[in-house]
C-alpha cells in the first residue's frame, strides 16, 4: 500500500472551511479533471464523492465504452440522466458527471435546480494531454481526437456556460483549482455554512 500524497495528509487534518447547504456537481469536457478535482473537493470539504459514470457502469454493469457500443449514445444518455435524477436526491455531495451530462436539457435544469454547477475549463491542449492517459473515451474513438474535442468544445462551450461557476482547470497543482473552487463556492449565497465540530466538547 503506498502512502499518501503529503498534501492529502495536510488536507485531511484541517477542519473544512464550511460547510456545504447543497450538493455540488462537476461538469466539463473530458479531461477537465472534473474525477480529480472532485475527489479532493469532496475530501477538503468532507462530503460525500459520487462519480456518476461510475455509478452507470454499476447500475448497468457494464463500461461506459460497452455500453456506446451495445446500446447508443441515446440509451445511454437515457441511464445518465436516471442515475443523475436519483443521485441528486441523496444530499449534499461533490458529483462528477460525465462531459455529455450537462448536455441534455432534462438533466441540466435538474442540475440547476437541486445543485449549484460548477463548470472546469481547460484549454485544447490541456485536455487531449490529459485523454490520453485513457484508451476508454468512446465519443474520441471515430476519428482525429484534436478535431473532436474543438468540435465539442465549438458545441458545448455555450452550454456549459449556464453553469452558477466557471474554473479554469489548468496544467497547475490540482490543489491550486481545489482552491478556486472552494473561494467560488464560499461566495455564493447560503450555499456555505459554518462548520460546527461535532465531535468537540
């Protein structure tokens, strides 16, 4: 078992800055860094992390990959919002969600209404180093990766522009985009309340 990294350690001795009223939910394009970042989001702030593919691939047993291939986009994009629709009501959580979640208008205005949506940019660049890393991106498998990713950069942009905040996700430490987000969140208006220690005398 290896150790963790120093600043997870740092991270997990400081009590949260507040406390979250509503969940938080993660869009962007794929490698955005929207897994990542949520994860020490959720552990800085001590919430539940919910990954929402992960959570399709278990609900259907299956890859998200597998999934494109034996059923479509459409029914996939069909699961997703189902599985978006019943994690929105388990309380307050960090939840990643897929590039194409935000997409569909169902699942946006749920998003909007029970969450406050946070939308990680990151150049072209910065992404395709990013996707790279993994061979399991279905919508990156039909063609030239570069010319996907400014196609669904040209589409989406605008639309995940509606989320409450946008952070730019760059190539710097995560914990500096952590940072961003958590100023973000600490502005917006009853979202942030005090942290009370429970287990203090």
């Amino acid at each position: 078992m290896t150790a963790p990294e120093r600043s997870d350690e740092i991270l997990a001795e400081e009590p949260p800055p507040f406390r979250l009223t509503r969940p938080v939910a993660l869009v962007g394009l794929m490698g955005a860094g929207k897994t990542s970042i949520g994860r020490r989001l959720a552990q800085r702030l001590q919430a539940p992390f919910v990954d929402s593919d992960a959570e399709i691939e278990a609900a259907a047993n299956a890859t998200i990959a597998e999934i494109f291939e034996r059923d479509g986009e459409a029914a996939f994009r069909a699961g997703e919002r189902r599985v978006i629709a019943r994690l929105l009501n388990d309380g307050i959580q960090i939840l990643a969600t897929g590039g194409g979640a935000f997409i569909d208008p169902e699942t946006r205005a749920r998003m909007r209404e029970r969450a406050v949506v946070i939308w990680l940019r990151a150049d072209i660049d910065t992404l395709l180093k990013r996707v790279a890393r993994k061979k399991t991106r279905p919508l990156l498998n039909n063609g030239d990766p570069r010319v996907i990713l400014e196609k669904l950069m040209e589409a989406r942009h605008p639309i995940y522009a509606e989320a409450d905040i946008a952070i730019d996700s760059e190539n710097g430490s995560p914990q500096t985009t952590v940072d961003l987000v958590i100023e973000a969140l600490a502005k917006v208006p009853g979202l942030a309340a005090p942290w009370i220690d429970e287990a203090a005398p």
